[in-house]
C-alpha cells in the first residue's frame, strides 16, 4: 500500500499532470495527421523529455503513444487514408460506415473500445509485470539471448511482406549497434577514427532520422499535396455506447486479449495487432458476408486490439528490457537515458516508478475519452492543416531535436543520415522497425551472446541446456521455419498462378 | 525510385563483404576466442547470404535496375529532396557562426517555398517557428543553441 501512496505521490504533481496533459494533445494531433505515425510522434516527443524527471517524461510517452493510436482511427473513418498503420486494418471497413451516414457510430465505436482496451491491457501488464520479473530474476545470459533474439525474430518476419528484406532492414540494425567503443572487448569499430562516433551511433537521432526525416523526403518528393475535406458530420458520439458494450462484448474481449497477446510478444506491436485481430473477427463472425460492406463488428475487435497492444508491448520491456514494438523501443532508450534500467530488478529496487508507470497508463485511458472526443469534433481543423507547411516545421523540429540529444550538431548529422537511409529503405519495400530494434536490442544480443560463448567454451548446445533458454530457443527456430517454409509456399502459390491476385 | 533487387543484392554483398574483412582487423584479446570480431563478422555473413538471395531473386524478376514510378517519374521530386538534405547541410555548416534563429529562418523559408507557400506566409512562418523553438528548447529546456551574429540580442 505504501507503494501505491508513493505512486501516488509521483503522479499528483501539477508539472507530470500539465505534460500529461500537452502529450495527450500532441499525440492526438500527430496520430491524426495521416503519415504521420504514433512512432515518430515518441520520437519527436523525446527530445522534451531530456529535461524532465523519469515519471512525467515516461508519462507523456505512454499518453502520447495510446492518443496517437486512437487517433489513427479518426482520418481513417473519415477520409479512409488512416492516421497511423495500426488503423489501416480496418479504415476501409469504417470509411464504408461514414459512405452510409454511420460515422458517428464508428468513431464513438472507435473511442470508446479503444479506451477499454487500453484499459485491459493495462489490467493485464499489472498482473503479470511482476510475476514474470520474479521468474526473470533466474535468467542467465542465455535466456537473455533468445529473448533478445526472439524480440528480433518476431519484429522480423511477423507482419512483413518478405522476409529477406525484413532480415536486411535487421542486420543494417545490427551493425549500427556494433560502431563505437561499447563492446565485450572495448575496441573501437567502424568509427572511421572520428571521435565522435566512439560512444556509439545516438539511437535517438537515428530514429528521429527514420521515422520522421524520412516521411518529410517523402512528402516534399511527391509535392506535398493537401489531403481532401472531410465530408462526415459527427452528431453525438456516446450515443447507444451501452448498446455496443452489450451487443459486441464477445468480439471486443477477443480483440483485447489477442491484442495484448501480440503486444506481449517481444517485437510485435499494435499494427499486427489490429490486422490479426480483425481477420480473427471475420473467421469467427456469424455474419463474415457483411465485412467490407461497413460492418461495426470486425472494427471493434481491431480498435480494441491496437490499444490493448500498447500496454502488453510494456511487459517484455519493462520485465527484460526487450521492446515489444518500435514505440517501446524508443521508451527503453529514454528509460536507460533516465536511470530507470528496465529489467527484473526495476521491480525491487524502483517498485513506485513501476506502480506510477500503471497508473499513467490508467490515467492516460481514462482521458482519452475526454480528449479524444474533442479530437474528433476538432477533426476537420486538424485534417486541413496544409502538409507543405506542416513538413517543413516538422523538419525543423527534427533539426532541434537531434541536436538536443547530446547538445551537439554532429547528431543533425547522423539524423540526416538515417533520414535519408529510411527513405531509401521504404522506396524498396525494407521495413524500418526490425532495423529499430536491431540497433535497440543489439549490444544487449552480443553481450550475451560473447557471454554465453565464453562460458560455453563455443558449444553453441549450451544454449539449449537450461530448460527455459531450450524452450525460448525452440520457439525462437519454430518462428523462423514457419516463416521462411510460408514464404517459400506462397511463392510456390504465385508461381503457379500467373494471374495477378 | 525501386532499384532491382539484383542491384540492391549486388550493393549489400560488396557492403557485406567489407565489413566481414574489416572486422577481422579487430584486435583479439588475449587468451579469448569470442572478441570484437565475433558478432559484427556473424552479422556480416548474415547479410551477405541474405544479399545473395536477393540478388537471385532479382534476377529471376529480371526488369530494368532502377524502375522510377511515383513521384520520381517528375525531375522536380529529386530537387525537392535535394533542397530538404541541402538544408539540412546548411543548417550543420551555419548553425554556430550565423546562429540558430538565422539559420533556422533560411531553412524553413526555403522548405516552405519549394513546396509552394506563398512568400508573406512563408516569412512570417519561418520567423515564427524559429523563434519559438528558441524560446521553448533553447530558454524553457535549457538547450544550449548557439546566437551566432545575434549574441548581443539574446532572451
């Protein structure tokens, strides 16, 4: 009880409950600005935080990300181009609802379902946070590497086209880890002799770089061309939610507990989520002809599961320090950066940092009703705010940023850099988040790895000795057989098909 | 701007390749088998294998090395890039001797105008924007941006 008051007490501060409050707005803003995505709304929103105590910095990340993702839905109801990639699922679906005059049903749908989502996944992060760190306790290096390889394996090959690619966008991740002087050995690598380079590539601008210089090259190269008007009016949005909760408790449930599953799983987040969920609701659903028509059902499974995800994607990285997707990738960071160390220990040593982390997530639900509901009514301003003046003052934001990191211009650079990689990498196909998570989770990966084969002496069968390390190796090769052997079939598929699908 | 996937293979085995040899220039440590090598020549060979299949793919697709399609059917779309990048170049070179308020005012305002802005609307917006990141990054969170040629001027 003494924890939860000193929780409590971290929270109940006039500074955490203004940043809560100016991250609710930024993340509802950046989510519902199609291309602009909740992960680059974390990146952008970082920079702020250097300066802040952990609780709110940590607070406005969490407000920030679960705004963001419930507002990807509203662009997408409206206009059918989603806010985020977490709504893409079913933007067609909800677009179909505003075409028939549904849109307030729809995105009342959205609001409310996003909101107990959230709330179960934190319900389910609560629970099982600290018995999993209890277990974590006992994780020698080798449990550690397959959690680490696990984390990049689902990243990986779960949720993207082809696998090789997804391998390449890794293995470029992974060996930006390896520059600087951070190694078992302590030799500098690949740092061309250049002193700044010596204490690592700074993730941070990286993925200022990746996520949002990138989406800047890409809208000055097609013009910048405005998004059309909405045309929805939106009457009273609570209207019949009663009826919905009753009428849809089935699907909603699934949705929450699939989601948070996916967010659990180290490197798979709220967009797999929403995409699994609503492909489970039209395989289950009674009535699977009326999906695609504007049907409510298989929106409410998604829009559940995108929100349930975020609050399971924090268990992996609270517990091991491993992200569950490239937004708490970004957390981790920030968390190292404040001397909050995720891990098992976080738990005994730091137990009211834990507790206010829940509360915020529950804090952060809660208000998105509120909040989300001006948004909605706010949303033809915010959909009308021009991109060819908004991309610009984002790149300058990125500038700012990156150069807050370290207080440096060289990070402007590697910024720069990585805008330009990002770019070039999503012009071929090469999805960004496995690269996130190489450069997050790769000198955690080594070290264990160098660790585990030292201890070893080179017998890569240790790694196979202790039972969870087997049962997280095991699942970690089932992963990849699975997807190569799919991948491989569905060439096959395509071979013999010579029609386009 | 797609580049065959035979090219993008190609480019990736030959980076591949000089990363693996590289690596092994890392010095061991003594009495250590597993060092500063092990895990950078282990990603090296990854992507080495995986840039072949890439390159065997690609070539089975055959089609040209590098399709443009989208925006990059328009010369313009490569100038607007090139302006985004050369700002930002601008802006690491110029930074500390003009200042930040400058400096970011001239970026802004050629970003702004390369995508169409009017001029009035461009200036205001530039100034605007440069001046508030000065007074919320640089006075509210204590980041240090240089003043450059408006030192005497400083808030």
């Amino acid at each position: 009880m003494d924890t939860l008051e000193a929780a409590f007490g971290l929270i109940l501060h006039w500074d955490v409950v203004t940043t809560i409050a100016i991250a609710a707005i930024f993340g509802l803003f950046v989510g519902a600005i199609p291309g602009l995505t909740a992960t680059m709304a974390i990146a952008l929103l970082v920079p702020t935080t250097f300066f802040m105590d952990p609780v709110p910095a940590i607070g406005a990340m969490i407000t920030c990300s679960a705004m963001a993702i419930f507002a990807g839905d509203i662009p997408g109801t409206m206009l059918r181009i989603p806010g985020t990639p977490a709504s893409a699922a079913y933007a067609d679906e909800a677009f179909r609802m505003t075409q028939k005059g549904e849109a307030e049903i729809a995105l009342g749908a959205n609001l409310l379902f996003s909101a107990v989502g959230g709330l179960f996944g934190t319900a389910i992060l609560m629970l099982m946070a600290p018995w999993l760190a209890e277990v974590a306790l006992k994780f020698s290096s080798f449990e550690y590497f397959w959690m680490a390889l696990l984390g990049l394996t689902c990243a990986t090959f779960i949720g993207t086209g082809a696998p090789i690619k997804g391998l390449i966008s890794l293995f470029i991740g992974l060996l930006v880890a390896t520059v600087g002087l951070n190694n078992p050995a302590g030799v500098p690598r690949f740092t061309f002799g250049d002193i700044n380079l010596l204490g690592g590539i700074d993730f941070i601008s990286a993925m200022i770089g990746l996520f949002a210089v990138s989406e800047v090259l890409r809208v000055a190269a097609s013009g910048a061309r405005s998004l059309p008007v909405p045309q929805a009016s939106v009457g009273n949005l609570f209207k019949g939610w009663g009826r919905l909760f009753v009428r849809y408790w089935p699907q909603q449930l699934r949705g929450n507990i699939l989601g948070t599953a996916i967010g659990v799983l180290p490197g798979s987040g709220a967009d797999i989520a929403a995409w699994v969920s609503y492909a489970v609701s039209r395989k289950f659903s009674r009535t699977p002809e009326k999906f695609g028509t504007g049907h409510l059902e298989g929106i409410v499974e998604s829009t559940s599961a995108n929100n349930a995800a975020l609050g399971g994607a924090w268990v992996p990285a609270l517990v091991f320090g491993i992200p569950g997707d490239s937004i708490t990738a970004i957390v981790i960071g920030v968390l190292y950066v404040k001397g909050v160390n995720p891990g098992p220990t976080l738990f005994l040593t730091n137990p009211q940092t834990i507790y206010a982390i829940f509360l915020i997530f529950i804090i952060a639900n809660l208000i998105m009703v509120p909040f989300g509901w001006g948004a909605i009514k706010l949303a033809k301003q915010i959909l009308r705010v021009p991109p060819k003046i908004l991309m610009p003052v984002i790149l300058s934001f990125c500038m700012v940023g990156a150069f807050a990191t370290n207080n440096a211009t060289f990070d402007v650079s590697v910024m720069l850099v990585f805008g330009v990689l990002g770019f070039i990498m999503e012009e071929n196909d090469i999805p960004i988040a496995p690269c996130i998570l190489g450069i997050v989770l790769g000198p955690m990966l080594e070290q264990n790895f160098v660790t585990s084969m030292i201890k070893s002496d080179g017998s890569f069968l240790a790694f196979f000795e202790r039972p969870i390390a087997a049962g997280l190796g095991l699942f970690t090769l089932f992963v990849w057989g699975a997807s190569f052997v799919s991948s491989y079939l569905a060439q096959r598929r395509a071979a013999d098909d010579p029609s386009p699908a | 701007m797609r580049f065959n996937d035979a090219v993008l293979g190609g480019a990736l085995l030959v980076f591949s390749i000089v990363i693996g040899l590289w690596s092994q220039s890392f010095p061991a440590i003594p009495g250590q088998e597993y060092g500063a090598a092990v895990f950078p020549a282990t990603v090296a060979t990854g992507m080495g294998l995986c840039s072949l299949v890439l390159i065997v793919s690609g070539l089975r697709q055959k089609g040209v090395a590098l399709a443009f399609a989208g925006w990059a059917q328009d010369w313009r779309g490569f100038v607007r890039i090139l302006v985004v990048i050369a700002s930002v170049v601008f802006y690491i070179a110029a930074a500390k001797p003009l200042g930040f308020i400058p400096t970011m005012t001239l970026v802004l305002l050629a970003n702004l105008k390369q995508l169409g802005v009017g001029w009035l609307q461009s200036i205001v917006i530039a100034i605007a924007i440069s001046l508030l990141i000065q007074w919320s990054f640089g006075d509210l969170l204590h980041v240090p941006l240089p003043w450059g040629i408006l030192s005497a001027y400083r808030f």
